[in-house]
C-alpha cells in the first residue's frame, strides 16, 4: 500500500542537485585539477546517492563529495618518523633534501637527461649525477647508476660472470639481505656460479688463492650489514685480496661515500677503492640520503673498464634509472647535507632541549606528556651496534594507536608502557606539527 504524499509536498529527491552544478563548486573544481574530473565526478554521483536515500541533506552534497575525495592523486601519505630509526626501511629509507625534491621538479617535465643543447645532438645519460658520484669519491675513476644496490650486484655479476664463470665468496658473507633474499641465489640467477671458501667464521686469505682458477670472474667481498658476528672469526680485507690477481668486487651495501665519525665500522666507497677494490657497489637511499639507486663505482684504470663492461651490458638497459632518480640523486650527493646527513650529526642536547619545550607545550594543555633521554638507531641495515643518543616525548602507550591513524600519521616506538616519540629523525621544523598531531588524538 502507497502512502499519497501530502499534495503540495515536494519529493526531497528534486532538491539534489544537478551533477553539473555540484561540480562547480570552487573547491571540486580545484579537487579536479588535482585528481581528474572523473574522480571527483564518482565522488559527487555517490554524494547525490547518498542524498537521495536521506543519508545527506541535499544541500551538503558538494560537501560529502569532498570529504569522500583524497588530499592527493597517490595513496602514499606523508609520515612523520618519530621512531628514532634515521633510514627507517618501512617508511621509504631516506627523506630527500629539499634540494634534492626541487631537482625533481624541474626533471618531472621535459628536460634535457639524454640531449646536448649546444649541439642538438644526443647526449650521454646522467653524466651530472655520475660526475656528482666521482667528485664526492675521488678516487672513483668511474661510475654508473642501476635502479637499486641489489641491481648494480646483479648486473655486474651478470657481466662479469654470467656465462658461467665462478665467483669467490668467503661462506660468513652470503647473507641474506632482507624480505627473504639471499645474496647465493642473487648471484645464482646471473647465471655465474659461487665459489665459495672458508667457513662461517673464519676465512684465511690462503682460502681464496686456493680457489683461484682459469675460470674466476672476481673475488666478491660482501658487508654483512645488518649483523655483526663476534667472537673467533676471521676475515679478509679488501686490501689483502686485491693483492690475489683477479678483480675485487666489494658490495658495501649503504652507500656511506665516505667515513664518517660516528660509523667507524661502516665500510664506504672511497677506503674501498683506496685498499684496492676496482669495483665498489652500493645503495643510493641509505647512508647516502638519496632516492633508491644502485651505485656502481671503478677505481684504477681497471675499475673504470669494468664499469663501462658493465654499463654496455645489454641487461643494463633493462636496470637503468629514470631521469627523477638522476636529478635527486645528483642534488643529494652535490647539494646541502641530507636529512639523513643532518639526522647523524644531530646535537643530543639540542634534540634534548626540543623535547622538553614540545613536552610542556602538550603539558599545558592537560595532556600527560614528559621529556626523556632515549637512545635512536642509524637503520637501513647499516651500523648494527650504533646507538644514538636522543631525546623523546613520551606519552601513555594508548597514543600509539592513535598516531598512527591520525593526519598525518605520526610513527612512535613503544617502551615500558610508553609512547615514546623521538626527535632524532624529525627535524625541528617539524615540532609544530608534531605537536598539533598529538593534541588531535
């Protein structure tokens, strides 16, 4: 039985607006020129839906449709890093600078990576990166850039060795490198074949000269990374190796360019190729503070050969970065210091002082928030054994949870029952944000 509506009344359905109007709301017309007309029309169709079932008054449809739309065109969010991790893996690795997000700029649209103006001609890919790279390594006689530290070992297993020549590898360095791979079936799929020596612990150089044949491509020396194993154990340095014959490969794994202070333990590219490795591979989005990308660099005349061997490589092609990689990594290594750069060096008295005024900030507005000394973590897989003195704003545990699902998402450690929010990895012009987050949960 159908209830006769009262004569007069106006069906609320004729009330929805039409789809054309609603998208000209100022606000959807700017939501479409950030994500696409037809995202932003889906969201207004589902709006008047929803009007039409009495969910939304007809008036807020143009409202509903913008809070149904996200703030940007990819559903990667922005974090803030309060874990005190500096190359946190699960949140991206390393922050660009903000030089380095300005290269990105100007290489997102047309731009010269492949073509040399003066002559109209084209150009060598990459050289301003590559050139960035054997600057900041002098002794590099030669450089190329791969997608990713795992691609540049690969390749230049694949090179060197992929027709079935053998690869000398102390056993206490195959190692698994995170997510379940492991650097023997790395290599093995090259198609080059492991030779390993020693054992687990201990490695002799008279190991390697034993192993040495017709048929070895390079002696492989691996950086354990993200492990230390301590005890008896023995190991061969680059420098004993490079005196063997055959090339030394040496995977250094976080891309530390050069030593630092704080990571005497933490093997970079230019003592590599000082103690004779010719070929040196590393990651670009660790240490380094850049974008993921495979560095690959030669010392001595040698080196700079096997560089180009490996750049000429067909599979090459196939591992090559695009042109944002080569501007951010260019403005990481030529530019100001990185975030991670900044992260390492940071003062913890400083870092200290932050905490305590953001903790009575929060204070002040009735929130349950003190100032503590913790201790942060290099990441990335790099510098197990290094602990870096810093400061937190703790928080009861229950905020954990909470952060996470905030705007933006804040990343804390849990400890004894605390939310601890640690400033190592946050740089100061991030407090105020910091602070509106947690008055928000």
């Amino acid at each position: 039985m159908t209830t006769a509506r009262p004569a007069g009344a106006a069906d609320p359905r004729r009330r929805v607006p039409r789809t054309d109007a609603v998208l000209a709301d100022p606000d959807l017309v700017a939501a479409a020129a950030r994500l696409g007309r037809d995202r932003v029309k889906q969201a207004v169709t589902a709006a008047q839906q929803r009007a039409r079932t009495g969910v939304v008054a007809p008036e807020d449809v143009a409202a509903d449709a913008l809070a149904a739309l996200p703030a940007a065109a990819t559903s990667i969010r922005p974090v803030l890093n309060a874990t005190g991790v500096v190359v946190h893996t699960n949140l991206g690795r390393a922050p660009l600078s903000d030089a380095a997000r300005e290269a990105l700029q100007v290489a997102a649209g047309t731009c010269d990576v492949e073509l040399d103006l003066a002559t109209g001609r084209r150009g060598r890919r990459g050289t301003g990166a590559v050139d960035a790279l054997r600057a900041a390594v002098p002794a590099a006689t030669g450089a190329w850039i791969a997608n990713n530290g795992a691609a540049a070992l690969a390749l230049v297993c694949a090179a060197l060795a992929g027709t079935g020549k053998e690869i000398v590898i102390s056993r206490g360095q195959l190692v698994e490198i995170g997510d379940g791979f492991r650097i023997p079936e790395l290599i093995e799929s090259t198609g080059a074949r492991l030779r390993p020596v020693g054992t687990t612990n201990r490695t002799h150089l008279r190991d390697y000269a034993e192993a040495i044949g017709e048929d070895t491509a390079f002696l492989l020396h691996v950086h354990p990374s993200n492990f230390v194993v301590r005890g008896f154990v023995r190991d061969v340095g680059i420098a004993e190796l490079s005196g063997l014959g055959p090339p030394v490969v040496a995977d250094i794994g976080s891309g530390l360019l050069t030593p630092h202070p704080l990571l005497p333990d933490e093997p970079d590219a230019q003592s590599a190729l000082v103690a004779g490795a010719d070929l040196v591979t590393a990651s670009g989005d660790k240490l380094l503070g850049g974008p993921q990308a495979g560095l690959l660099l030669g010392g001595g005349e040698r080196g700079g050969g096997l560089v180009e061997t490996v750049r000429r490589f067909p599979l090459a092609r196939a591992m090559r970065v695009d042109k944002l990689t080569l501007a951010a990594l260019e403005a990481s290594v030529a530019g100001p210091p990185t975030p991670v750069a900044t992260a390492l060096d940071a003062d913890p008295a400083a870092l200290r002082a932050r905490a305590r005024d953001l903790a009575a900030t929060l204070a002040r507005d009735g929130i349950d928030a003190v100032a503590v000394d913790t201790v942060g973590g290099v990441g990335g897989g790099g510098a197990p054994e290094v602990e870096l003195p810093s400061a937190a704003v703790s928080l009861p545990e229950h905020h954990a949870e909470a952060l996470r699902a905030g705007d933006p998402p804040v990343l804390g450690r849990v400890a004894d029952g605390r939310c601890l929010l640690d400033l190592r990895a946050l740089p100061p012009s991030a407090d105020a944000e910091l602070a509106r987050a947690v008055r928000g949960v």
